[in-house]
C-alpha cells in the first residue's frame, strides 16, 4: 500500500453518506493547515473542533495580507460564496474546504459560480488548493471531480454516484463498500494505475483520538 503525500495546492474530493468517514478524513487533513478557509453550507461544522474562527472583515484581510488564518464560512444565500471564494483566489496560498459541494449549486440545478471553476482550472498557479467533500457526486460540476489530484470514495447509496467516480478512479469502485467495513474506502491518485481499497485508516500510525499531527505537510497511512 502505497503511502499519501498531498500537497496543500492541489485538489481533493471526499465522497460518501453521512457517517462513513469523510468528514473525520477531511478534518484530520486540515487540522495542520496554517492559511485555510471552510464553507460550510450544511451548518455541520463545530469551529471549535476543527480549531476555526468565524470569518470576518478583520479574517479576510489578515488572509490577504498574507497573515496565517482558519476561517469558518456559513451563509445558505449562494451569490455570497462567490464574495469568499473570489477572496480566496486573490489571497492566494491558500486552502478553500468545501464541505458539500452540491450545495453550491443548488443540488445540480444551477450552474456553478464562475470563481469556483476558476479555482479548480487555474488555482494552482495561485497555491490554491481545491478540497471538496460531498455525498452524491452525480450532482456536483464535473470538474470538482475531473480537476482532482487525490480521491477518497467511502460508500455511496447510489450507482450513478459510483459511476461518475468510477470513470476517473478506475471500475473497481463501481462495486458497494462491503458491509461489514463501515469506515472503509477507495483511494486514488492520478498519478496510480488503480485504486487501493483500504478497510481501516490508520493517521501516522496512531489511533484517531491520539493522532497529534505537526508535518507541514500531510501524511497518510493504511493498513488492511
């Protein structure tokens, strides 16, 4: 098994239902990140546990002045995302966490903000780094998943969901979780000839509630 190095400018989808084990991922992952701002458009996320503060006027402008800031963004009007996301983008060297993609597009009825694919396509020349989390990637643009450098496929309801990851990861993920592994998952790289199934995640070979992370980068590790 492979191990995961992920750089904080690239782009990550975590996909599954409620409670298999994509947000406690995407969590950990961001728990280091010195430059991160989190749109939360579901009102799931504790700012406290994720060590966040609530964005402000002060927050965006210590973040485009190139100052270190965890900012917390919770609005349910989707012509204000484009206020924070254009603010990422000119702040640069910055993470955006999207934690349910479809939100932002009104559960795939309208089309996505300009800024968003903007970020995705051309971010990487700006050190934004793209991570999104969702539960039906059927309904989320095409390229919050095709733009993607890392995947991370927990179980799924729905066929069409592991249909569209299956044309990017490979069709191993066309076949359902088994049951009897409530936290296991795919992961993917672009740069594998397949995916790894992984039926247990290990975080630097700690147990979840003692992972105490200070890489300036990210590190996974995965056992069977």
């Amino acid at each position: 098994m492979p191990e995961i190095y992920i750089d904080s400018s690239q782009r990550i989808i975590a996909v599954g239902k409620t409670g298999s084990g994509k947000t406690f991922l995407m969590k950990y992952l961001t728990r280091t990140l010195k430059r991160l701002m989190v749109l939360d458009p579901k009102a799931m996320i504790d700012p406290a546990q994720w060590h966040l503060d609530w964005v402000s006027g002060n927050g965006l402008r210590d973040l485009q002045n190139g100052k270190n800031v965890r900012l917390l963004v919770r609005t349910y009007d989707t012509a204000e995302w484009n206020t924070y996301l254009t603010a990422a983008w000119n702040a640069g060297n910055t993470v955006v966490y999207i934690d349910e993609l479809y939100a932002l597009v009104e559960f795939g009825r309208i089309a996505p903000p300009r800024i968003l694919s903007q970020l995705y396509t051309q971010g990487r020349e700006r050190k934004v780094g793209v991570w999104g989390a969702t539960q039906r990637p059927a309904w989320v643009p095409m390229f919050s998943i095709s733009e993607c450098d890392w995947f991370f496929a927990f179980r799924t309801q729905l066929q069409d969901d592991r249909k569209r990851l299956s044309e990017l990861m490979g069709p191993e993920v066309l076949d359902p979780i088994p049951v009897e592994d409530r936290f296991g998952f795919w992961m993917y790289s672009i740069e594998w000839d397949h995916p790894y199934y992984v039926d247990q995640l290990r975080i630097n070979g700690e147990k979840k509630d003692e992972v105490k992370a200070t890489q300036t980068y990210e590190k996974l590790e995965t056992h069977r």
